[in-house]
C-alpha cells in the first residue's frame, strides 16, 4: 500500500503571539512540525507532502532536511483547499492521509489502526471524544450510530453543539476518491472556506461506511493554539517519556521532574536518576549508571557504574565505567575519559583525553590535554592551552603527579612519574620521574612591622 501523506500546516498561529511560526515552537526541542512529520515517516512505503503557507519559508528553511515535498498553499482558503495543493501528487490507488502540522503528539499506533480501516468502500476518519467540545467540527451519527457527516462548531444546530464526539482532522481514504470529492467541494458555510470536512458527506452518498477509530486521549490529537496548549503538552510529552523510562528499568526519584529531549541509543538496567536532570540529544547510558540532581547530559556516552553528582553538565562526551563525576563539574565537548576517573567539583576539562584511575578532583581547567593513567592534578590547575590565536597541547603522561595551583603552558609535557611542585609555572618539558618546580624562593623579613591603626 502506497500512503502519500499530506500534512497540513498554513495556517497562521497568531494565538501564539509570536515573529516565530507556530509549527517551529518546539516541544522537547523539536519543531511541532518535525514531530508530525517523524510519526508520518514512522510508517512504510510514504511518501510526505506539506502545506506551508504564505511566509512559511522560514519553516521549509529551517525544516529543509526533512524528506518531504514542500507545496505552498498562497491564500489559506480552508483545509479542503489546503489538501487540493497536493492532489497533483496522488495517485488512484494510493491511501492518502491527512495530518496536522500543529498535532505533535499523535502516535504512530493509532494511524496504523485507522490505516487498516480504508479501503474503495469505507474512509477512515479518528475522532475523540471530549471534555468540552467548543471549536471542534461535530461527528453526526445517524440511530444505528453510522457517521453521516461532520458538521463545524459554527454551522451547527443546538443538537448538534451538544454532541461531545470531535473531529480531530486527521483521516484517510483512497486517492481516486478524494479527488472526486475534492473537485466538488463549495464554500457556502459560515466561514465561506473549502471545509475538508465535507467529504464525509459525500462519502456516504457514495454508499461508503465511515470507520472511526478514537485517539488515545484527548491529549494525543490536540492542535496547539497558544503557548498554554504548549506548555501543557511539553508536559504530556515528557510524563511519556518518563513512563517509557520506568517500564526499561530506570528509577526516577520523581517522574513529574525531569525532561528527556532527545533519545537514548542504549539504557541499560538499574539506571538512577535524581530530580531535575534534563537529557539531550542522543544519549547512550549503560547499567548501573547514577545521575544525581540538576545534572544536564547531552551526547553523552557513559559506561557502567558511572556516578554523576549533583550539578554537573556533560556534553559531547565520554565517561568510562566506573567514574565519577562532579559534584559541579562540566565536562565539555571531545572529553573522553576512561574508566575509574575521578571528575571533582569546579573541573572543566574540553577536547581532552584521560585514561584510566587518573584524579582530577578540585578546581581545575584541562583543555586540549592527554592524560596519562594514575595521574593526580592537584587543585587549582590550569592548562594554559590558548594564546589568543592558537591552541596548544599539554601532555601529561602516567603516573605524574602535578601539585596544586600549576600552571601548563602549552605546548608542554610532563613526563612519565613526574612530580610537579605545588604553584609552578611550567613552560618547558619536565622530565620523567623528576621533580620539576619553578617557584620563587621564600623569604622571611626579621623585625617587620605590621601597620596598625591610630585611635582618633
Ligand atoms: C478543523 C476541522 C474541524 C476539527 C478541527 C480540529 C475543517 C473544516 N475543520 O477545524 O472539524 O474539529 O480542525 O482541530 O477541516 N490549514 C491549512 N490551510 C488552510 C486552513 C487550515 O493548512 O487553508 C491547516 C492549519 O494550519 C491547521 C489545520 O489545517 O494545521 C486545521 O486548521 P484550523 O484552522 O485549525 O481548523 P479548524 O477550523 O480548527
Ligand atoms: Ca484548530
């Protein structure tokens, strides 16, 4: 079965009160739209069409990666005219499926349960059923409950204002249809738009049976409107996520305070992860792995037994198995550790490597570096791996030990067992298994006198 999907997302979203267009605003830092389009793409043999509209080429620009076929819809004269723009793309035996842009929370397993209800004599249609259905188009039923038609909110009657059963925009039906219904498709409602909704109509005057599938929730199918609807569905989205976790085998302290935006590509068993910690991008975190509160991990890569204390941000790195990190340490993009290191408090380390049971445990800045195994940096050291123009290396090979408070100027090594004494600045190699310090000499001054203060 060839699906052409048609996403539908000219409409303007000036409730969102925005220079942004609505389908950009982002829900886990993805594009309402990318959503939509990634459950579309979800599904096999489809190709996607989408509707922008009039200033919409900042959405094609910003979207341009995604593998669609973008079709302008200049004047937004309905959804039944939005679906028109790409009818040249359908072909008579395809399933067509209709989507909105501004609909992120739709799920994969609900479009395959509607696909499997359209055929040359029955459209699939979902619908849900609401709270408080105001703004909806109305699904009408006939007494043996069949669909007749689907009325809006602003051409119904009383009766039909009451019925709690919403139109969620979303169906699907066979090509060759739809563009008989299209081409009949008027204006003369309420709004003077071409309404989608009145193929249901002249489906069933066709003899065919309207299937209705109902959404999951009221949430899965909400269309944002304003940033309250956005908020609110962040929040949809990442209790999901949360859900998700616990079902693999992750503890969450508390599941309402943590924010998943991105995707694991591997979670092991045993994972423990205290409040406020937000994932980004793609993660892949092994067994064992403890992450304490308001940590931020973003690329990271982290083996077995890893624990992160509190407040620490990870990014673009790697953390070997049984490490530990922080607490208030960031480890900055190219950090490849390896395994039992120590990460202390107030440490940046960028663009570097460490191997195995080295400690970098206070106060520290270790740029552009290669450290060796079982290597000990004192607190307070600094490579001094930038000249303003160039970045230099510092090699630190195993077993050195460097004293607290030193500076490394790059590009410099630091031999294999050196010890570095406390407060030296270095800017020469210092050779292995030696201690190198370059320190002023200390001085006492015999009878100095402290000033003190005169009573006035
Ligand atoms: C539409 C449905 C209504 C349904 C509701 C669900 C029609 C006539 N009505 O109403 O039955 O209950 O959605 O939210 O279909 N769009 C375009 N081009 C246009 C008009 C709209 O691309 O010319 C897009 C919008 O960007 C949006 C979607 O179509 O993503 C729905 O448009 P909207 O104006 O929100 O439709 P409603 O009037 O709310
Ligand atoms: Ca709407």
């Amino acid at each position: 079965m060839t699906i052409k999907t048609i996403i539908l997302a000219a409409g303007q979203g000036t409730r969102m009160r925005s220079t942004k267009h609505k389908v950009l605003h982002q829900i886990a830092n993805k594009a309402l739209l990318e959503h939509v389009y990634e459950t579309g793409r979800s599904l096999d043999d489809n190709a996607l069409f989408i509707i922008y509209g009039h200033g919409g080429e900042t959405v094609k620009q910003t979207l341009s990666h995604l593998d669609a076929t973008w079709i302008e819809q200049k004047q937004q004269l309905g959804t039944g005219h939005a679906v028109q723009q790409a009818i040249d793309h359908v072909e008579d035996a395809d399933t067509v499926l209709i989507l909105y842009g501004d609909v992120p929370l739709l799920k994969r397993e609900t479009l395959q349960t509607l696909l499997k209800n359209v055929g040359a004599t029955s459209l699939a249609l979902l619908t849900v059923k609401l709270d408080d259905p105001t703004g909806y188009g109305r699904i009408v039923r006939d007494k043996e409950h069949s669909v007749i038609k689907i009325v809006e909110q602003k051409d119904a009657n009383e009766a039909e204002l009451l019925i709690n059963e919403g139109n969620t925009g979303i169906l699907a039906c066979k090509g060759k249809q739809l563009k008989q219904w299209l081409a009949r498709l008027g204006n003369d409602n309420a709004q003077n738009e071409y309404y989608l909704t009145d193929i249901i109509e002249m489906a069933v005057d066709d003899g065919l049976t309207i299937e209705t599938t109902q959404a999951t929730s009221q949430d899965e199918v909400l269309g944002v409107n304003n940033r309250s609807q956005l908020a609110h569905l962040e929040r949809v989205y990442q209790t999901e996520q949360a859900q998700m976790l616990m079902e693999r085998g992750v503890t969450l302290r508390d599941p309402a305070r943590l924010d998943v935006r991105g995707t694991f590509s591997e979670l092991g068993q045993d994972i423990d992860v205290d409040i406020n910690v937000i994932f980004e991008g793609v993660n892949r975190i092994a067994s064992n792995v403890k992450i304490g509160p308001n940590c931020t991990i973003k690329n990271a890569t982290i083996a077995e037994g890893v624990e992160i204390l509190a407040n620490s941000v990870v990014e673009d790195a790697t953390i070997g198995s049984g490490s530990r990190i922080g607490p208030f340490a960031r480890l900055r993009p190219q950090s490849e550790l390896a395994d039992h290191v120590h990460i202390g408090n107030f440490v940046e380390i960028k663009k570097s490597t460490v191997a195995s049971g080295s400690k970098i445990n206070h106060l520290s800045y270790i740029g552009d570096s290669e450290i060796g195994s079982k290597v000990n940096v004192g607190a307070g050291t600094i490579t001094c791996n930038y000249d303003g123009v160039n970045k230099f290396k510092t090699i630190i090979e195993d077993g050195a030990f460097i004293g607290s408070d030193t500076q490394l100027v790059a590009p410099v090594t630091v031999g294999k067992n050196a010890t570095i004494g406390a407060g030296s600045t270095i800017t020469r190699d210092a050779p292995a298994e030696q201690l190198t310090l370059s320190r002023v000499k200390q001085i006492s001054v015999p009878g100095w006198q402290r000033p003190t203060k005169t009573e006035k």
